[in-house]
C-alpha cells in the first residue's frame, strides 16, 4: 500500500508503542522511515519487533540535520514539540503533527474523543463498551491500549472511540470528532506546561474542528469545563451530579435521569459497579453518545452498570486482618487523589508521592486533614508534599513502595483502608504508573496474614 507517504523521508520520533505502530503504518506506505529516540538502543524495550521492516534508526541522540531534512516528523505522545531539533525543522518548513493526527486522517468511520485531566480511560472504555452492547463494531485506542493508527485499515468500524491527552491534542490539525467529551479540568503537567491556561489550551484543541452538526459532551460541575467551551460550535449536552437538568443527564437522588428531545429515561444508581461520585459521573458522559445515536437504553445501561473498573484505578487489591488495600496507581495528579479520597469513609493510611509534576500540594490539605491518619511519602516529591500538605497528619516518609507497603501494614487499624494514589508520575522510581500498581499489588499480597507472620517469628513493623 503506497499513497501520499510514498517515497517521503518520515522521521517518527519516540520508539515507544505510538512509535512502533506509527513506524509499521509509514513502512507499509512506501515511505522512507527513520526512528529517532533520544534513549540508547539497550534502554528500549521491543525493538526487534521491528527488524523485518526496513527503517534507519537515530538513537541515543537526536540528529538535527536529519530532522532538518525530513518531508514529515511525527512526534509519539509525550514528546513535546518545544524539543531543539522539532523547533529547528520547524524553522525549515518541516510538517509536524501527532500520531492521531496520522490516524484520524484516514479513518472514514465516525470518532468519538475523549479527555479531561481524571476519568478519560475508565470513560473512553465504558463509551467503547456501549456500543458494543448496542451492536455496533466499537475501535476503542488512543491513549489508552492500542495505538490510532492500528485502526486504519480495517474500514469496517462503526465508531472509533478515542482518549487524547493534552500531549496528543497539542499536535493536532484536522481532528474532527463526532462527540468530544470533555470530562474535567484540574491542575495536571505543570512541569511541562508553563501555567494552566497553556495546559487548558491544549484541552481545548479537541473542539478546534467541530462544527453545528457536531456534540460536545460537557461537565456542568466543573466551571473550566463551561468556560473552556464557551464559543465553540458544536452543540453542547451537559451532564451533572450537582443539579437537575432540563436536558442532558443528571442525578436526582439515585436516579440517572436521561432527558432528550422530549423523552426521559432512568436508571438506578446503586446497580453501578463503580463506587464514587466522580465515577457517577463517568458513567453519565459514557452514556450520552450512545443515547443519542438511538441505542435502546437497556442494553447500554447494562454495560456500563456491570463494568467493574480497569487495573490501577481504585482497584480493590485484598483485605487483610480487617484492612482494605486499594491500588490507584493510576492517580496520577492531586485532583485524582482528592476524587479517590472522597470515597472512603474508614480512616486512610494514604501511601503518595512519585516524580513531581509541579501542582500545588497545598490542595491536599483539607482532604488529607479529614480523611487521612496515616500519610506515608515516597520519591522525589516527598520533601515538597510533606512542607506543602503541612503537619494535618501523621507524615512518615519511605525510601521505597517495599517500606511503605510495610509502614502501612505496621500503621493501619482493622477497619482502615490503604490507598495507593501518588498524585505524582511514576518515572523517578517506575517505568509508569502500571509497572508501579502491579509492584504494590505484588507486595500487598505477599503479606502475610497475622497467624502465619507469628508462627515465622515475624513481627510486623517499620
């Protein structure tokens, strides 16, 4: 398959998995392909899956003068486009974009795109898994699972269901979405945005194409959301935990209410499998595409009230000696963590602290003072959380997850709740925020239950 990429000098920067499929993607166009990562070829992960394709590679420095030289540079996610050769093929005349700016060119099938700062994988999969249960042949990928481009071509999709970072909505230039949902705004990548405003732009590309015929789903709870849209074309449906809505979907007691275009529908809150507000919430913005396209209620309901979460995000990992541990691995900024405290009700030993992203701590205070009995800080953010969070709790700081899995089993009362929510990335001391959940869960289920810890002659302690 050739066609506009054929015979082009391609430059696909970052060999991580966007990397590898956009890699395959241009290959199989005819293009001349070169793979650029700023990481010595040992330090990357899966590289020989690509040996059979016949692409040069530029590792463990970026080569200006070939970047200066290419037709187009495609950047992976998470690769900022400020980096010094990007800004000097810019200064060329060099195409830049994204990897779903190169996918969503070529899908002919309907998309829907998905983001906010918390929430955006647990809705794209519940929206994916809506239309699913309507019939429909759902593509669900982006920023979660599989790389955009692995939808291309297959043209049998009914819906592409797409989550978009700020990262990947920064390179976009055609995007053009069905729906665009956009879920929430908190502070999140400040250290890689210079203030919120720069970051709320960048959320804000995801209605930079919508016309009146498209939707914006939009949270009415959230007051960036509202003014962040404000002005755009595409007409909006609101969805509300806070208040009763004329038209949109709302919460009314226990009841999801659904009100459109003169018809009303209900569901029951309590049969969701989620527990939280906040994922009262996602279920409502999940819904609304579905609905609205005509899906009989039931079946959508269904899926998502059965949905019973995905890995690292609020996942309940086993209750031990009247302990729950819960893995939120996954919270990765302080409005996650403030979301995933306002759960619980037990006194929390919260387990936090990773790389720093540059938010303000000082958010945590209250929900720390009021949930939390134990604060237990790990990485390179500990010494500003602690100075930030201010003396609310008892603070106790770990040298590793081992130790503060071990602090937490020491410190947590029969009847707690241990929570891992970082509100931090993971990259000072993981590969990401997975690779951290699935280490937490591996060592909260290593521990042993008090009887066999006693007959070891093993005392529990820091």
């Amino acid at each position: 398959m050739a066609g506009r990429y054929e015979n082009k000098n391609v430059v696909v920067v970052g060999a991580g998995k966007s990397g590898r499929a956009l890699c395959r993607f241009f290959s199989s166009r005819a293009a001349h392909v070169t793979l650029s990562d700023r990481r010595a070829r040992e330090e990357i992960e899966d590289l020989e899956t690509l040996s059979h394709l016949p692409i040069r590679y530029d590792l463990g420095a970026h080569d200006i003068a070939l970047f200066r030289s290419a037709d187009l540079i495609v950047l992976s996610p998470g690769v900022p486009e400020t980096i010094a050769p990007v800004q000097a093929a810019r200064e060329q005349g060099v195409e830049i974009v994204g990897e779903i700016e190169i996918a969503v060119r070529e899908i002919t099938a309907p998309m829907i795109g998905i983001t906010g700062t918390n929430g955006k994988s647990t809705v794209t999969t519940l929206t994916g898994e809506t239309f699913r249960a309507a019939g429909r042949r759902t593509f669900t990928g982006g920023n979660i699972g599989a790389p955009l481009t692995d939808a291309v071509d297959d043209g049998s999709w009914d819906w592409v269901v797409i989550e978009l970072s700020s990262f990947q909505l920064e390179t976009m230039r055609s995007f053009r979405p069905r729906y665009s949902m956009l879920l929430n705004i908190s502070a999140d990548h400040l250290d890689r945005y210079p203030d919120m405003d720069a970051y709320i732009a960048a959320k804000k590309n995801i209605f930079t194409h919508q016309t009146e015929a498209d939707y914006m789903i939009l949270n009415a709870d959230d007051r960036r959301v509202v003014e962040t849209a404000a002005g755009c074309p595409a007409r909006a449906i609101l969805f509300s935990c806070q208040r009763e809505l004329d038209e949109g979907m709302s919460l009314r007691g226990d009841e999801i209410v659904w009100r459109w275009q003169g018809r009303e529908e209900n569901f029951p809150a309590s049969e969701l499998k989620l527990k939280g507000l906040h994922n009262v919430a996602n279920a409502m913005a999940a819904m609304i595409p579905a609905l609205v396209e005509g899906c009989a209620g039931g079946p959508v309901w269904r899926a998502v009230s059965s949905f019973t979460g995905l890995p690292h995000r609020m996942s309940l990992v086993r209750t031990l000696d009247g302990v729950s541990w819960y893995d939120d691995s996954k919270g990765t900024n302080i409005g996650s963590v403030v979301m995933s405290l306002a759960g619980f009700e037990a006194p929390v030993t919260l387990i936090a602290g990773g790389k720093d992203k540059g938010g303000d701590f000082g958010e945590l205070t209250a929900p720390v003072r009021d949930k939390v009995k134990n604060l237990i800080l790990i990485g390179e953010a500990a010494a500003r959380m602690e100075r930030e969070i201010g003396d609310v709790t008892h603070i106790v700081r770990a040298a590793s997850l081992e130790e503060a899995v071990a602090a937490a089993r020491a410190l947590t009362p029969a009847g707690g709740a241990v929570l891992l929510s970082p509100g931090c990335s993971s990259f000072d001391m993981f590969k990401n925020f997975a690779e951290r959940g699935e280490q937490f869960c591996r060592l909260v289920r290593q521990l042993e239950e008090p009887e066999k810890a006693v007959s070891n002659g093993n005392t529990p302690g820091l």
